[in-house]
C-alpha cells in the first residue's frame, strides 16, 4: 500500500526536476478545478482525476478535494466521486475512512440511488473500524422501501460477513436475508440467495439451509427472478435433499421449463438439480418410465448447448462428459452431435473426442471411424494423436469392432507420418494387451517402422511388444539388439521395458540371447545410476541364476487383461461432480475442496496455522486415505470389548496400542454435548519420553463428513510419563470430508485419524468407530402425521430389523426409555398396544441427523421378556445399520 | 463470485480492470502482474487458450474473446463456470451497446461509462443489471460514439465479430434520458429483426451429405421509442422436436426463448409477445438436424494425369431457387505441401460477379472467390497442379477438405418465417419502421475428398 503512495508524490524521487514541477503543476490545475465553481468544470475534473487513476497515476493526495465534491445534489458528479472512492477502498482504507461521515449522511439521502452507493461502497472498506458505522445504514437500507437499496444491501451483509462475522451474527442479518427471500422484487430475492449461499460456503455453516418453507419460497421465487436469480435459486435447490422420490419428482417438475431458457448457465443449473434428484427417485416401475421421460427432456437442451459460443460450448462438453458416464442414455443417439467440426477451437475439438469415444457403440461404430480416420489427417498434432489414440480405444472397449480398428491403425502406419506411427504403436499395445494372442499378424507391419520411433512412449511400446511375442519374430533379438546399442542415452521407461523384453526374449529362446541378457544386466545393475532399473536388474539376475522356471512364471506370467476404464471417472467422485454440474469443480473433473483453497473466513486465525492446516489438507485429500491408511490395523472393532475408563457417556474403546504411538495409549470415543459433536480422548502416557502437551489432530475422509474444528489439541494439564489425562476435540460436519459413498454397501463406522505428537514429533494413526447417536441433530422431531407418511412412503427393502437381547431390567420400562432416548436425541412419536397380544407394545421414534437424514424406529417391547424387536426405516439405507447399532447401544447400555 | 474484471487488448494491454473482492490476499498491488502473466498463458496456447484454466496463483481465470479483445476474470472460488462466461458475454454486449461497436479505442474513450456500468452490472462480484434497457435508469456518463468502420477493422477478427445485421452504432441517445423522461424526441422509431440461420454441412467426397444442422436464432435490435409491445408470429404450422411432425411442416428439434418473451400464445398459434429492451438481444434460439436442402452441393473431383500432375476439378451447384444468391463466396482448396506448381482457370456461369481463383502458397491452398452465385447455376474451377515428387495416397490425402464460406441474403432453410411483426402502439404519428431480414451463412461448409 505504501508504494503507491510514493510513487506520484515524487519530491525526492529520481525524477528529473522538471518532471516532477511538472507533476506537481498538473495536480495543482487539478485541485484548483476541483474547487472551480461551475458544476461542469468540477465534472471534469474528477473525470480526469479519474483517468489518472486508472492508468496506473497515484492521485491519493487529491483525496480530500475530491471528496468535497460530495457534498452535492449532482448525481452524476456524485457518482463519480464514488467510482474514486471505491477504487481507494479497496487500496488505501485508512483515506477512505475519512469519508465515512459522508458515507453516513449519503446513507440516509432521499434519493436511493445515493442511499444504495452508500452501502455499497462502505461495504468494500475493509477496515474493522467502519464496520461499526456500517451496521446501523445497513439495517436501515435491508428494510428499504427502494428494491435497488435492498438489493445492494443485500450483498452487503456478504461482505460483512467476510470481514466480521460475529456482527453479523449479532444484528440478525442472516434472518433478514431470509425474510428477503420472499421479497416482492426479483433481484432482491436473487442477491439475497446469492448472498446466503456466499456465507454458507465460506463459513461451513448451513445457513442456507433449504427447509420446507424456504423450499416453497424458493420454487415460488424461480419463476418471476432474474436469470442470474435463477442459476442462485437452482444452486441452491441442488444442495437439498429432498425427502423422498415424490418430493423430489415435484421439484423437478418445476424445475424442467428452465431446460428452455435461452441463458446456458440457468439451463445447466437446471439439468444439475434434475441429475441429482433423479437418484433420488428410485427404480419401481413408474419412476423409471418417469426417468426415462425425463431422459429425453434432458437431451436436446444439452445438444443445443453445442451451438452456442466455443467458449460455453467448452464448458458444456467437460459436463456432458460427465453425464454420459453417469446416465449413458441421455445421449446415446446423439453421437453425431458431438463430431467436430471444421472450424472448432482446438480445445471444443479435443472435448469432442472424449465424449465421442464414450457414446462409441456397435451401432455407430463404422460412422465413428470413418470420422476419426478424417480427423487423423488433420494439421493439429496433438488433435491428431488424440485422434489415433482413440481409434485403440474404440477397439479395446468394443470387441466386435477392434478388427475393423486395428485395419484402419494400420492404413494409418502407411501414411509414414511420424507421429501418427509413434502413436499408433502406443495404442496398439494396447490392443494386444487387451486381446492377446489375437492380432500378432500385424507385428510385421509394427517392425517395418521401427526407425520411425523416436519418442520413449512409442518405443517402449514397441519393445513390449517385441518382448512379448519374441517367440514369433525371426529376429526378436536382432531387432532387441539395435535397441540395446544406445541403451544408455534410452529414457528410464524405455530402458525398463528394454531389460524386461530381453528377459522375456531369454527365457524364450536360451540359445542365442545369453550373451545379450548377460549385457543387459550389467548395464542395468552397474552402469545405471536408477534405482528403478538396478533394482530389476537385481531381481531378474537372482531369479534366472537360481530357478529360471521360477522366473518363467514370474516373467511369462498371464497379465491382468485391461479394461477400458482408463479414463472413467470412479464413481463416488462422479456423484460428486454431478452434483457440481456448471461449476468450474466440473470442468477441472476434481472435487471443489482439491483446488479450491480453504480460507479462514474472517476469523482472525494466525498465518502459521493456516498453511499448516492447507498443507495438511492436501496430504489427506491425495488419494482417499493412502496416507492414513490403516490396512489391516483395526484393533478394536466390537464396542465395549474394554471396560469404559471414563465415566461420560462416550462408549470410550482402547483405540490405540503404546506400541504404536511410541508410548501413548488412546482411548476414544463420540458424544453430543450441547449440539457439538465430540471426540473425547483419554490419553495414557504410558512410556513417551515427555509430557504430552500439544497434539495435532487429523482426520481421514469418512462417511459423514467429520472434521475437526480446530487441528490443535491441548492436554490441560500436560500428561506427564506414566499418568493419563483427557483431551477433547470438537468435530464440525463438512461436505468436504465426506467420504464417496456407494450406494448399497453400509457406510463404515470407521473415522480415521492421525495425531501427532508435538513435543515429540511422533505421528500415530488409529481408526475410531463413530457412534451415530452422537451425530443425530436436536432438532428432529417430527410431525406424528408426517412420521406416518414417511413410514409408509419408504420401500420396504430399505427396512432393517433386529432383535436385542439381554437389556438390563430398568431399560425394560417404555416411560424410562423415552425420556432417556430423547437425551439421546430419538425423539418419540408414538406408543400403541399391539392387538390381539396381550403384554405387547410398540413404540415409535424418529430421529434425524445433522447432515439430515432420517431413520423412522419401530421398538416392540413385550412384558416379562429381556429383548425388543427393533424395525428401523430410512431412505439412507446405507446408514441403517448403524443406526440400528445405534438403538441397540443404547438399549443396552445406559 | 469473481474476484475482479478485466478487459485486455489484442497486445496484452489493461484496458479495464475492476477489482471486486481480495482474495489473494494483499491489496490488488500486484494486479497487473498477475493479468500479465494471464496473458501469456494465453498466447502460449496459440489463441487456443481453454476458456477456464487455474493459473499458479490459485486463482482460476475464465475468459472469452470478443473482436479481438479478451474480456476476463479470475475468482478463487469454485463458481459456476457456465454463469462467469455468459456473464463476460453479457458484458461484453452490454458494452457494445452503450459503445456502439466493440474495439480498444471505444472502450479506452468512454472507460468512466464503463467503469460505471461495471459498478451497476457487478456487486461483490455477483451479477446485478446487466440488461442494457434496465440500466439507462442507474448510469448517467454520456457515450463518446467513435467511428466504428476506421480505426477498428484492422483489430476485428471476422470469425468473432457478431453476425449483426445493423452496423450503425447503437444506443446513440440511450442515455440522456435516464429516468428522467421519456424518448419522443426526433429519434428514428425503427426495429431491426434478423432471421439468421448458421449452417453446418458435412459432404463426403461423392456429395452425400454425412451430417448437417442449421443453428438458427432470431435477433432484434429496437431503437423503437416508449419501447411498445410487440408480437411476432410464426409459422402456424411450426413443429417443436423431431418426430412427432407430419410431413413437410417447417420442423425444429429445440427452441429455446429469451425470458422476457411471453409464451402464452406459443403453444396454441405460435405467437410470442415481448417487449423489447433496448439494444441488441436474441429473442430465441432454435435448432435443425438432418432433413434440408442445402443451398450449395459440392462436386469435387480428382484426377491424376500423370505420376505429378493432379488435375482438381470443383463444381459447385446452387440449389436454392432462382431469385435468391450466395453472396461473397470463397472455397479454399488446401494442397499438398510439394505442390510445386497449381494454375486455376475459373469457368464461370452468366449472372455471377467478379471471380477468380488462385493459389496462395503461403497458406498452402486455392483461394477461389466469388462475389454471387445466383441460384440454380453452376459454377466450375479447374486446377492443373504439378507436384514436386511422384503422387502417394499420402500426397492424395493431403488435398482437401472443402471448405466454403457464403451468405444468402434474404432466403433461409430451415423455412421457419416471420408472420408478422405487430407493434401495439396506437399514439398519433407513430410510426414504426420494421426491418426484417433472412441471412443464411455458413458455419462449417466442408466437403471431404477422402
């Protein structure tokens, strides 16, 4: 900040004497204009100050005699005097703060365009101590009688927001923009969604959550908003989850006509909330014809999207990738759609191809070809190899065609063009690799072009072909031994498959190729400095010298065949993207937390921790628990094995052996206090060296999104060597942390967590089971008509039953047991006697989650019998069990 | 939303740049680096840049290209990209219309016009007005009109220069109004409808047509004062999406509308009702797969005299009727790269203009132009090509394809039309000018050879 300051002021800068007399005779014509009397004159003064300004010219000193300009009834002098306000703001916030008077009294002017300007620039001032001012205008201009007033006001609680949260919190802005969600003007409605949903992302917190009422709001606001309203509303409606398929057919029935709307971003907002609930919907027979009307809803949209500027048009193809891994029908006969086109910018054409190979069938096959063999003569190499590469890849997923693919590879080869050879040799590979022993006919027609090969992809296929089919090449070895004079200048790959191949050609034929194996090996293994190629030199010499059968297996062996899948998203990731349709997370194909970076929002938190905490987050976000990996680690799987140690109700189990965290014994489990969900853990410092302070805590992906509030955990007082203390450690629910969930398979219990141990510098990794009733939300009762309807609405596959045994006596009383559920957070709905069995009853129970999902509970209890019948329903059939394991804690265990 | 705006000239120059929220960090003191360093991204994919890229400052840049220009941005959020880019088009138009064309000196004139516009049309980031008619009323700097042919041709790249019908610069006296009166000045009452039909055809190297669809959409431009509602009718026998026309019917596969339009009557007599903002706007979008006639068929042949010489021979057929024309025709022929000699001879059918044919060789291919190819005449180009080295398939596979360039005036395929225009405004001397106009032209017009 300080250096713009420097810059024009210039008195004892370099400058020559006369430039700077210069500057300051300019900035002295300025002010005196700016103090000129005729309203045009002053116009144009600040129009200059202005230009100034925005080519880069420090015009700060002009400050004050700019802002005296204000105080007029001009607005469009006004107007300009705020253009260089607001530029200041941003940049030098202590000048601005001059202003604020002026901000103040514009605030309360009788024109709103003024009031609005007021809000709207105190808004961008990031300094604490405008904030103050700020409050009271802002209050005032969220009730406005002006629409363009609310409207600015609107986004400016957002702004707030990212500077002092607490304030915002404290004046109730956030009910505010709720109530303005059903304001009477569309654009107030849309800024005031936009803005809710700013501050639910940045702050974690579900501030826009979506209940019925808002739903209802939010359907009714859809059809008057602005078409950047809509794309706010639908943004919106994506993150909810509706209650069930009916709900959610509904919606989607509202939400179709926006598939028509001419602006594509309201159109992929539109088929994002429609893709994510149609999981939604199920598959009995009359949701899938309902899915499959909805199929062809989605079709031409989508294709029209192709039609509209390359730029959007990009877009639209990393997303239709996407959709047609996750919904193959949509776009099944659209293949020629997606044929590029003469005039395509290279990256649509690129995007093309993809989807051109996914849509690729028996049916289309020979069209398909015919187009990529056109594309293959194209200018664009890279366009070109990608072409060719596709051709193999059209042959590896479809066994009927790969004939008819390898025939045109090969008419391909003819052309002697470089690059279309080099390539071709890679795919073919892995055409050999996929069908083996199926296709050798062609290998002559590979070994005529070997001079061609010059790139180490091309020629490490080419010696993994040779390798592989040495026994049917006359002169496997002679064309090996051209290879091997250069070995040393060779790429590591290339010099890899270079040593494999003379293996495999050794094994094959003895006779002739000792003396080259023996060459090979002794490049490998002494000439080489790569460990890689030392290391197989290594392995291969040791086998051949002492069991060459065993090598024969090792190296002969059959290999896995490959799939074509190479490309394909794994599907947990791909519902994750497919709820974040039209985002850029879609079109980078990555989850939004992999590039997004995570800010500390607003709250003030020390720049050490904050890298810290990125970098921790990037480890554990690098391949889905590679790094915590726990393998076959898992200690304690059955509650309650280890007595409780603690006396809370957190079902408290030996997670973590001394042997293992250098002299740490953990104990860990789950409770709700006071709405936040816990991790307590007690700590036996059985023989670490020193007094156990510091921990930091991180936790793996799991299947309800846990993550801890704070890395730091502090033993209060220090656990010193040979005593044990309690540490806590307060969890948050994040979308981010969920772990890909896939859809039949029960979630797992398992939280993994590593900690490390700050004295010592340990880091130990153990695994806890989470126990659900920690996660079920305050908030779920539930309407007894609602619980009916839900109950029955829920597929009968999606029910579990079970029956627990051995419940101490005083759990036997249904009264002791709803009370005692309802601390618990189950929430009683309703007792009835069952008829015609005497001593028998059921009760009924509800409970919802933080992360809203539902499980309907039906217990029956039966006089003089130490068990119950748990019936439990929920359409998160995935966590079903553990909610039943849940109950059946509980029950036994008070 | 986005963190900042900006708009940079062909050479890499800051034009505009609005910042609207910190999320690097520091206070915008190194924004131009960062634009600068953009920019050469940008030139290091050869104008072939991906329009979303993360560049190493973490910040994901979007961008579109408009007459040369790059309009820009960067957010640090995970944003709807599909919302950014329309939103940098909507900008760019809007920019247009207040400007009346679309070049680095228009916009380095009026940038304090701009800049606020850019307050009015952007908060936080987060789109607000961005309707041209909507924001006469909140922005008060007059437009500085600049000569839109002169200095700006050599900037315009024609491939992305908006297919307009109407050069004149636009939203002249937009703004003196404000919200202050209403426009019954001496203004022209006129409005501008173009029906335009972009085509894409594919032709094999025998002439049948492998794949072709016509992206049509109608466009308005209104400078109609008291902005009166309209209504526009089409076709009464219009069929929406394939398969469920009966025969002959002038069929779409999708329509999309701009919102404003009222959709009351579409279903019944296929009459839309609207009232136009001013400026530019498309009023709806539709689409057209497989079953036209195309206005041009391409005839190619290839014969090989000798071992070296190759004698191409195109003929192109005008399908269309009669009384209509395809307007500055070019076909470009590329060919081999040892073509060492090509001498073109043009035959040319009465009732075209000026036309010629030749080989360029720094490009590689003929060039063969022609101002009019009046409807249902032929038109033949002859070339004898000599080639430094004996003809391989590989030489062969190297000419073509077939690429044409035309427009047809006043004719469309897909036979979607205009009723009638119909303005409601029943105020004594008022009247309306209304300028309906068909164009064709080609998207991508190939023919294979191979």
């Amino acid at each position: 900040m300080a250096k713009g300051k420097d810059g024009g002021g210039g008195g004892n800068s370099n400058d020559s004497k006369y430039f700077t007399t210069q500057k300051k005779g300019e900035m002295h014509e300025l002010r005196m204009e700016l103090h000129a009397t005729e309203k045009h004159v002053k116009v144009d003064a600040v129009k200059k100050v202005i230009a100034s300004m925005t080519v880069g010219k420090d015009v700060s000193m002009l400050f004050t005699d700019v802002l005296n300009c204000v105080q007029t009834g001009n607005i469009e002098l006004k107007k300009l005097v705020y253009l260089y306000l607001i530029n200041y703001a941003k940049t030098q916030p202590e000048l601005t703060l001059l202003a604020v008077n002026t901000f103040v009294k514009d605030s309360a002017d009788a024109n709103p365009l003024i009031r609005a300007l007021a809000v709207r620039t105190m808004g961008c001032i990031r300094v604490d101590r405008i904030t103050e001012y700020l409050c009271e205008p802002l209050g005032r201009a969220l009730r406005d009688d002006d629409p363009y007033v609310r409207k600015t006001a609107a986004v400016c609680v957002a702004k707030l927001y990212d500077i002092a949260p607490e304030l915002v919190a404290e004046r109730g802005f956030l009910d505010t923009l709720h109530d303005l969600i059903s304001d009477s003007n569309p654009s107030v409605v849309a800024n005031a969604v936009a803005a809710l949903s700013e501050i639910a992302e940045s702050s974690g917190k579900d501030v826009m959550k979506v209940s019925a009422a808002v739903l209802q709001k939010l359907l009714a606001a859809l059809n008057e908003c602005t078409e950047w309203g809509q794309v706010f509303i639908l943004d919106s409606l994506a993150k909810y989850t509706p209650a069930d398929g009916r709900e959610a057919e509904g919606i989607i029935e509202r939400v179709t006509p926006r598939l028509q709307h001419a602006n594509s971003a309201v159109v992929m907002s539109a088929v994002k909330v429609i893709l994510s609930y149609m999981e939604l919907m199920g598959s009995s027979n009359i949701r899938s014809d309902a899915i499959r009307s909805l199929t062809r809803k989605l079709a031409p949209p989508l294709v029209t999207l192709l039609n509209s500027e390359p730029e959007i048009q990009y877009v639209a193809l990393r997303n239709i990738n996407l959709i047609v891994q996750k919904r193959p029908h949509i776009l099944e006969n659209e293949i020629k759609v997606f044929f590029c086109k003469y005039n395509d910018p290279i990256y649509v054409k690129m995007e093309k191809l993809e989807i051109i190979i996914k849509l690729v069938s028996e049916k289309n096959i020979d069209q398909v070809l015919l187009e990529l063999k056109e594309y293959s003569t194209e200018v664009d190499v890279d366009f070109v190899r990608k072409s060719v590469s596709a051709i193999g890849r059209c042959a590896v997923k479809l066994e009927r065609a790969a004939e008819r693919c390898i025939g045109v590879l090969l008419e391909l080869i003819q052309t002697k063009v470089n690059y279309v050879v080099q390539e071709s040799v890679i795919v073919i590979k892995d055409i050999f690799r996929r069908y083996p022993n199926r296709y050798e006919s062609i290998i002559a027609t590979l070994c005529d072009n070997l001079d061609t090969l010059d790139e180490p992809l091309a020629k490490a296929s080419m010696i993994w072909i040779i390798g592989e089919y040495a026994e049917r090449i006359d002169n496997a070895d002679e064309l090996l031994d051209t290879f091997l004079e250069t070995f040393e200048e060779e790429d590591p790959a290339v010099q890899l498959q270079l040593l494999t191949a003379t293996v495999k050609c050794f094994l094959k034929n003895p006779e002739d190729t000792q003396d080259m194996v023996q060459r090979v090996l002794d490049l490998a293994t002494e000439e080489s400095d790569n460990p890689d190629l030392r290391d197989r030199g290594f392995i291969y010499w040791r086998l051949l010298s002492t069991d060459p059968e065993a090598a024969k297996m090792v190296v002969l062996g059959d290999k896995p065949v490959i799939e074509d899948d190479t490309f394909r998203l794994d599907p947990g990731l791909l519902n994750v993207l497919i709820g974040q349709i039209a985002t850029l997370s879609s079109v980078y194909h990555k989850p939004p937390e992999a590039f997004v970076v995570r800010r500390a929002a607003g709250i003030s938190a020390d720049d050490d921790e904050e890298d810290d905490d990125d970098e921790n987050y990037e480890d554990g976000d690098t391949g889905e628990g590679d790094l915590l990996d726990m393998g076959g680690m898992n200690i304690n799987d059955s509650r309650g094995a280890t007595a409780s140690v603690y006396e809370t109700k957190s079902p408290m189990n030996k997670v973590c052996g001394a042997e293992k965290s250098n002299g740490i014994e953990v104990y860990a489990g789950f409770r709700q206090v006071n709405g936040t969900i816990r991790m307590e853990m007690q700590m036996n410092n059985i023989s670490s060296p020193a007094e156990i302070q510091g921990l930091a805590i991180q936790l793996n992906k799991n299947s309800f999104g846990l993550s801890p509030t704070s890395q730091q955990i502090s033993c209060n007082p220090p656990i010193a060597p040979g005593s044990s203390g309690i540490a806590t450690v307060e969890l948050v629910v994040t979308p981010n942390m969920l772990a890909p969930q896939s859809a039949n398979q029960p979630a797992s219990p398992q939280v993994q967590i590593a900690i490390k141990n700050m004295q010592t510098g340990t880091v130990f990794y153990f695994a806890v089971d989470f126990n659900l009733e920690a996660l079920f939300s305050q908030d779920g009762t539930m309407e007894r008509s609602v619980f009916i309807e839900s109950w029955k609405s829920i597929d009968d596959r999606n029910e579990l039953y079970g029956t627990v045994s051995d419940i101490p006596p005083e759990n036997l009383d249904i009264d002791t047991v709803i009370n005692k559920f309802k601390a618990n957070n189950i929430f009683f709905i309703a007792r009835r006697p069952v008829p015609n069995a005497e001593g028998q009853e059921v009760v009924y129970f509800f409970m919802r989650t933080i992360t809203q999902m539902e499980f309907l509970a039906e217990l029956t209890f039966k006089q003089g019998v130490t068990a119950c019948k748990i019936c439990l329903k929920t359409e998160n059939s995935s966590y079903g069990l553990l909610a039943k394991q849940a109950i059946e804690y509980l029950l036994r265990d008070f | 939303m986005i963190s900042n705006f900006f708009v940079l000239s062909p050479r890499g120059d800051t034009i505009i740049a609005k910042q609207y929220r910190n999320d690097r960090g520091d206070a915008g003191a190194h924004e131009r680096s960062h634009t600068e360093a953009f920019f050469r991204k940008v030139k290091f994919w050869d104008d072939h840049a991906p329009p979303a890229f993360m560049m190493p400052d973490g910040l994901t840049y979007l961008h579109v290209k408009r007459n040369g220009l790059i309009f820009g941005c960067a957010t640090a959020r995970n944003v709807s990209a599909v919302t950014v880019i329309e939103l940098l088009n909507t900008i760019a138009r809007v920019f247009k219309d207040y400007c009346g064309t679309l070049s680095e000196e228009a916009i380095r004139k009026n940038f304090i016009l701009l800049y606020e516009l850019l307050d009015e049309m952007m908060d936080y980031g987060y789109p607000q007005i961005t309707r041209t008619q909507n924001l006469k009323s909140c922005v008060y700097n007059e437009p500085i009109i600049v000569d839109p042919i002169g200095n700006t041709s050599k900037m315009v790249n024609p491939k992305t220069a908006s297919a307009s019908a109407v050069h004149k610069p636009v939203i002249s006296s937009v703004n003196a109004n404000g919200r202050k009166s209403d426009s019954s000045g001496p203004q022209k009452n006129e409005i501008f409808v173009d029906i335009l039909e972009r085509l894409n055809v594919l032709f094999s190297a025998n002439g049948y047509v492998l794949n072709s669809t016509i992206d049509g959409c109608i466009q308005m431009k209104s400078y109609l004062a008291g902005n009166p509602q309209l209504r526009l009718a089409l076709n009464e026998d219009l069929v929406i999406g394939k398969n469920n026309g009966q025969y002959g019917a002038p069929t779409v596969d999708d329509i999309n509308f701009n919102d404003i339009v009222n959709l009351t009557e579409f279903e019944s007599a296929r009459t839309l009702s609207f009232v136009p903002p001013d400026g530019e706007f498309v009023v709806l979008n539709y689409r057209v797969t497989g079953d036209f006639t195309t206005p041009f068929r391409i005839i190619p042949s290839i014969e090989e005299v000798d071992s070296k010489k190759l004698e191409i021979t195109v003929l192109i057929r005008a399908d269309m009727p009669a009384n209509h024309f395809g307007a500055n025709v070019t076909v470009e022929i590329p060919l081999p790269k040892c073509t060492a000699v090509a001498s073109c001879t043009v035959i040319a059918s009465p009732g075209s203009g000026a036309t010629s044919a030749e080989f360029i060789r720094a490009d590689g291919k003929i060039l063969w132009t022609l101002k009019k190819i009046p409807g249902g005449t032929e038109q033949t180009m002859r070339c004898k090509v000599t080639l430094s080295q004996s003809c391989t398939t590989q030489i062969r596979r190297e000419i073509g394809p077939i690429n044409m360039n035309f427009e047809i005036p006043m004719f469309n395929v897909s036979n979607l039309q205009v009723r009638y225009l119909r303005i409601a405004e029943n105020m004594v001397g008022y009247t309306p000018y209304r300028w309906v106009r068909y164009v064709t032209q080609s998207s991508s017009y190939v023919c294979r050879l191979n």
